[in-house]
C-alpha cells in the first residue's frame, strides 16, 4: 500500500500543497519552516485522527480558516496499479470531520480510521520512556486506534464525558458554597451519578484496549529491543493503568465505582476527575531497573525504536497489509548504529516517507546499490513556491486523475 498522490489546502502552514509520491522511499528535505512535517502530519491524520504533535484538529487548520482539506489517492497493490481509492477527508474546528470515498456518500473520519495505517517516527519520540506520561498515553492510544476497531470513537466519547462530569463537578463546588437547596443538590447527584456510571463504563472499556495493545506489542518489543541493543540486554513493558480494579477483578466496574465514591470529596474540592484512562501510564524495565530513571540517552533511544518497529510487525500481521513508515526527522538524532537500524528496517517497506532539512543529512548507506532506485527526492522549497502559481484547487475528478498538471519538484 502506497500514497500516489496528496494534496493539502488551508493544512498548517500550506494554503495549497498537491504532490504525487512514489513507492518505495521518498525524501522530502529543506530548510526549516518550510513545512515539511506538515506534509507527513497530514498523513497521520488522515490515518489515525492524531498526529504526533497534535490530538485534535484545530492546530491543523491554517490560522484564518475555519476548515481544512486532506486528500490523497491510495494505491492498495502495488501489483495491480488500478487498484485506487481516493480520499477526500475535510477538518473542521468544530469537530466532526467528513471523508469521502470515491466520491462517495459523506461519513465521519471516524469511520474509516485504520483503513490507511501508518507508524511515525519522530524526535519527540525520545520523550516516550523519559518524559511525561502523557506522552506514553498518545503512544498507547496511536496504537489502540490502528488495532482495535472503534478505538478512536470510544477515546472521543471518553473525552466528551469526563469534560461534563467535571463540569458537574465544579457545579456541586459552587453548590456547596452558596448552601443550595436540598433540590437542587439532588439534581446535581443525580446528573453526576450518571455521568460516572457512563465515564466508569468508557474508562473500563478503553483500559482493556490499552492492556490488549501492551499484550500484542510485548513479544516483539523485547525481542527487536535485544536485537538493536544486544542479547544480554532485557526490557519489559507494563502497563500501570488509573482503573487498576482490571487486574483484580474480571468485572471491575463495581469496584471502580466504589473508587469513585471514595474519592468523591477530594474530586469536588479540585475540580477534576482523579481517576481513569487520562491518568494511566506506562513502565519500561531494562535490566529489572525502571528504565525512566536509569537509561543512557542511546538506551531511550533504542526503547523508542524497538516500540515503533514492535507496533509496525503487529499492525502488518493484523491488518495484513504494510503500514506507511513516517521518519520524520529522526537521522539528525541517530547515531550510526541506530540509523544503519532503521535503514535496514525501511528498506523492505512499500513506502517510506522521510524528512531532513538538507540532503546531506540522508545517510549515505540509504543511498546504497540496494535502495539507490527506489529512493526519491523532493525539494519542498520548489514545492512551497509552485504553491504561488495555483490559481484554484482542482476539482475531485481532476484531483483523481493521473493527468493533473503540476510542477515537477522531484529530483
């Protein structure tokens, strides 16, 4: 599976971007600013409705704009070239973004999620074992949204809940201070009574996805990890979850409701929800030794890289189809033996998208005999300044068709 063709309009710093990409491993270089990770951000968003930079869409559509269009042309068999699905995907900052198909009948983003996987490797990768868990949690849910259906919704819907039952929570604060009515306290019980149960409920149902995930991406983690670092080396993932009712208790729902009761005071006194999925966490051990605390920067690195590869090996085995690989930037924070890692790891992909700010900055033995004909240039300067010539954006039909002109920017 491969992206022929992208196009951008109003995304990030891009009024207008269209380009058409060819498999096998395309590098996009250029100074900085010029909006490079721009282009591969699109792609993950379309892919999994978050990006590595951002959760939502809103720092996606360009400052001025209420909208912003993603399309892209897939090509899903390298073997059989007429075998192409065209997306037509639209952000709005109000949420509830459209997609079409084929120009097909309009339905959410959400409903299509996981059809087009793909697994980014970036800088910020680093802060996977080293910083907050935050971090650990986009991780777990990038990765929940790839393989488990529906993920992405239940994650939507979670959030939705916890913002009202916080609300309500802050409403029962206010209600307290000015001595309200028996009533009306009732009322607020009551509404706050329902919104745990349904928060309880969705947080229950994402904590299992979450342990699923960690389940399916733990062989390969350790093994790859003893393969990049060495075999005398060990590492462990474990999943240190807010609703920690789940390893105790095959229904924990009852428990965690108790949970809730017990903490009820300490929650309206802060105005917040003190437990569920937004306050899990992730542990790495290498060596039996939280690997947080005690990890050389090399050895971050490798977790990093292990993690990305462990979830690309279970996305293709479950999907069965080749995630797109997004290496955004990541050569500059290598060294060489992690980079000759994740040169070797990339060549047996149908596309590899990549970035550096200078060509110079492509490792050398990426431009070896073995990939020298699958490897592409693209100079993002010249495709920002074809940006000032189009004079409007083409129509779907014109967008799907192989003979859209455009500038060449390839070299």
């Amino acid at each position: 599976m491969y992206i022929s063709r992208l196009a951008l309009d109003h995304f990030r710093s891009w009024d207008q971007c269209i380009i058409d990409i060819d498999p096998g491993i395309t590098i996009f270089y250029g100074s900085n600013g010029l909006g490079k990770t721009n282009i591969v951000e699109a792609i993950e968003f379309l892919s999994a409705g978050i990006t590595h930079r951002a959760n939502s869409a809103k720092p996606l559509i360009q400052a001025g704009h209420t909208t912003s269009y993603i399309r892209a042309n897939i090509v899903e068999n390298s073997i059989q070239e007429n075998n192409l699905t065209n997306y037509s995907l639209t952000l709005s900052s109000r949420g509830g973004h459209r997609i079409r198909v084929n120009n097909g009948k309009s339905q959410y983003h959400r409903d299509i999620i996981g059809h087009i996987p793909s697994v980014t490797f970036a800088p910020e990768d680093q802060q996977l074992v080293s910083s907050d868990p935050s971090i650990r949690r986009r991780f777990l849910d990038t990765a929940a949204i790839a393989l488990i259906p529906g993920y992405y919704d239940l994650l939507q819907r979670y959030s939705h809940i916890a913002k009202q039952r916080v609300a309500l929570l802050k409403n029962v604060a206010t209600a307290r201070l000015s001595n309200s009515s028996v009533d009306s306290m009732n009322d607020l019980f009551t509404g706050l009574e329902i919104w745990t149960t349904q928060l309880a409920q969705a947080g229950i149902s994402i904590t299992r996805a979450r342990l699923d995930v960690i389940n399916k991406i733990s062989e390969p983690f350790t093994r790859i990890y003893k393969h990049i670092a060495g075999e005398h080396n060990d590492i462990t993932i474990n999943y240190r979850p807010s609703y920690d009712e789940i390893y105790r208790d095959k229904d924990p729902y009852d428990e965690v409701i108790d949970h809730y009761q017990r903490l009820f005071d300490g929650e309206v006194a802060q105005g917040r929800n003190l437990i569920g999925p937004h306050r899990d966490d992730v542990e790495f051990l290498l060596n039996n030794m939280n690997a947080k605390e005690y990890a050389s920067n090399g050895e971050i690195w490798s977790i990093a890289l292990a993690l990305k590869m462990a979830l690309y090996e279970v996305i293709s085995q479950e999907s069965e189809m080749k995630p797109i690989l997004i290496l955004d930037d990541v050569f500059a924070q290598l060294d060489n033996s992690r980079r000759s890692q994740i040169i070797e790891f990339a060549s047996s992909i149908d596309q590899v998208l990549i970035t550096v700010a200078a060509r110079e900055d492509v490792p050398q033995e990426l431009l070896n005999q073995k990939t020298h004909d699958s490897v592409h240039f693209v100079d993002v300067q010249k495709l920002k300044d074809f940006e000032t010539v189009i004079d409007n954006v083409p129509s779907l039909d014109e967008f799907m068709s192989s003979s859209y002109e455009r500038g060449d920017v390839h070299e």
